[in-house]
C-alpha cells in the first residue's frame, strides 16, 4: 500500500493536462517523467512582463543578452561556441526583491518551458525514488527543450554536501551534479537551470562553479523603489497629495515586497473606513424609526414568486455607488503602511 497514491494520482492528472496543453505526447514519456511533468508551467500563462519588474535593469539587460537572445536563435548560432547560453544562472539575493519574477519573465520573454523544482518533489520518501526523479528531471527537460528548470531556494536542495546527509541525499545530490555535467557537454543542448537562493555562502562549490552567470538582485536604491512604487500603484487612483519621491526616501532598505505590502495596506485602508460607514448605515437601515425604502413584496401578495428583497436590491445598488467612489489612497495611507512595514521589520530584528 502506497500512502502517496492519492498525491502521485492528482499530480499524474494534473501533468497528463499541462502536457496536452503544451502539446507534449505523453507516451513519449515514463512513468515519472509524467510525474515531474505535474511541475511544468506554461510560461505563455505567466502574467509578468519587464515592465512590470521595477529597477533591476542590470540584471534584466544581462538576461536578454546571455539566455535570451541565445535560446531564442539557437539554431541560427549554431556554429559559435561562445554564443550559447550559460548552462547555469544564479540568481541570488535578498528575500522579496525580484528573483522569482526575473526567473519567470525570462521564460516568457525567451518561450523556453519552465520546470519548477520544489525541494519536496525531489527528496521522496521512497528511497530510491529521489534518484528516479532526478533522472525524471533531466530527461523530461531534454524531451521538450528549450527548457529552463527553475529551482527557487537552490541552497536548500544543493548546499554544501556534509557528512551529516543521509546517504539518499547525497547520492541524489551527486547525480544531480553529473546530469548537469551531461548538459555542460552537449553543445545541442537548450536546457538551462536557474537557481535562485538568499544564501549564496550555503552553496556548495561545485554547483557554484556549474553557474558562470550569477547575478545579484539585491534591495532596491531609491530612484528604483520610486519606479516600483508607480509599478504596484498604476491602477490605482491616488489623491492629490500622493508623493511617492518622499515614499521612495522614507522606505531605506525597503525589498520589492515590502513596498507591496506597504501599498495593499494603504489601499485597505479606505477598505476599512468603507466597511465601518457600510456597517453604520446598515445599522441605521434596521432602525425602527426609519421606513422602508420599498415595500417587501412578500407581504403585499404570497402569491408573488420569491425575487428576493427590493431593498437589498438598493442596497447593493448603494454600496457598489460608494464602492465606486471610494476615496483615491492619500499620502497619510502610504505612511501608515510604511509605518507598518518598518515595525514588522524592526520586529524580525529584535
Ligand atoms: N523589482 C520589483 N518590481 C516590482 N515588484 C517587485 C519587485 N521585487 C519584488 N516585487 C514584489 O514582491 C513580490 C515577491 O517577489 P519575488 O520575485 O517572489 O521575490 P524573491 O523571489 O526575490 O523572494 C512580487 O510578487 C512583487 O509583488
Ligand atoms: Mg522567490
């Protein structure tokens, strides 16, 4: 009795319908490379663009020439060497500043599949297992190249081998290391890995050495947060007073996602404010002393079909009015967010 058949079922089902889309033959396949196909994602469904990646631009430029512009003409740099892409990229960095978003726009922008690797996927419970999947990985990859195999958190999967590891983790670990071998030789080869870690120091060398691309995504500077705060704002209506220079200055060490979360809590705060007038007036609605706005049309005749109360029907017609003219966010939004922020970081401090 397996005690992961249900999971290996749903995932067997979920790949066999990601593969059709991509228009993958699944008896091209085995058994777990239809397992690891449960982790391709079609990039086409990717809603991310460089537009919406703010700053960064070094990084960006850097992708486009050396992965990009290579997987894309591959066949048309067929004879030069040096023109191939890098058979690994690292990007490294601290948390919520970009790295999964640059990962993922680069499969986009360049239409390769995309294999993410979860840690989980990998180290089976079933000894054995681990080996087979790895082997899954690589093949699949191969199969339907151009393919980038994305592993987020690579520190967790290949940092620095120890004595410690179980004997399945640093076999599996080994033979991760010599697949990627096999693609450092195969000059035909459209399968790229990237790796994204906050902790580069973890990583063992010998992956280190496999990645000649490593790009730094780190905080953002200033002039970069004031562009990532007209990113995450754009659809926004904003009040006059909204200054998002001053926002860009007081946000000092600030991550991309911080200046996320400082801008979803500023957005709720008039979220709020719109709950508590909702609830006053609802308060006011059930008030004995006031009419209702329509007369129910249940107690005028029972034989009326059931359509529901009128006076939720204005109501609703009330809220969506006001909903609609919920007040832009201010600048005193904004810094209560920042506010916020900073007190959840300082906290992680402490
Ligand atoms: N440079 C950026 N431009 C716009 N949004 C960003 C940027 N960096 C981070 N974010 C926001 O933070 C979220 C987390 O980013 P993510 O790519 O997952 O970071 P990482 O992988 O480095 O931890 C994104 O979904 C986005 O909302
Ligand atoms: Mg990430």
């Amino acid at each position: 009795m397996d005690p992961t058949y249900e999971e290996k079922k749903k995932a067997q089902t979920q790949a066999k319908v990601m593969l059709k889309r991509l228009g993958i033959d699944e008896h091209a396949l085995n058994e777990y490379e239809v397992a690891v196909a449960a982790n391709l994602v079609d990039p086409r469904c990717f809603d991310i663009s460089w537009e919406q990646i703010g700053g960064l631009d070094n990084v960006k430029k850097e992708l486009k020439q050396t992965v990009i512009f290579p997987l894309k003409n591959f066949t048309l740099l067929d004879n030069s060497k040096l023109m191939k892409p890098p058979r690994g990229v690292l990007l490294y960095g601290p948390p919520g500043c970009g790295k999964t978003m640059i990962a993922k726009a680069t499969a986009k922008a360049s239409g390769a599949n995309f294999l993410f690797v979860e840690l989980s996927s990998m180290l089976d419970k079933w000894y054995g297992e681990s080996q087979k999947r790895v082997a899954a990985i690589f093949n699949l990859a191969h199969k339907i190249q151009p393919t980038i195999i994305f592993i987020d958190e690579i520190d967790s999967l290949l940092r620095t081998r120890n004595t410690q590891d179980h004997e399945a983790t640093s076999m599996m670990k080994t033979q991760f290391m010599n697949y990627w071998d096999g693609l450092l030789t195969d000059s035909k080869s459209q399968v790229i890995i990237i790796g994204a870690t906050n902790n580069r120091q973890a990583l063992d060398q010998a992956i280190l050495r496999r990645m000649p691309c490593q790009l730094y995504v780190g905080n953002p500077t200033p002039e970069q947060r004031y562009h990532i705060l007209e990113i995450i704002l754009c659809d926004e209506v904003l009040g006059p007073d909204v200054d998002l220079l001053a926002i860009a200055q007081m946000t000092e060490g600030f991550s991309g996602s911080d200046l996320h979360e400082v801008c979803r809590l500023a957005a709720s705060v008039r979220i709020s404010e719109y709950i508590d007038t909702t609830a006053a007036d609802d308060k006011e609605g059930t008030e004995p002393s006031s009419p209702p706005l329509l007369q129910p049309l249940s107690s005028s005749s029972s034989a009326q079909p059931e359509t529901g109360d009128p006076s939720d029907k204005v109501c609703d017609s009330n809220k969506q009015d006001k909903l609609e003219n919920l007040r832009g966010i201010s600048q005193t939004d904004l810094c209560t967010g920042v506010d916020k922020v900073q007190s959840n970081i300082s906290k992680l401090f402490c």
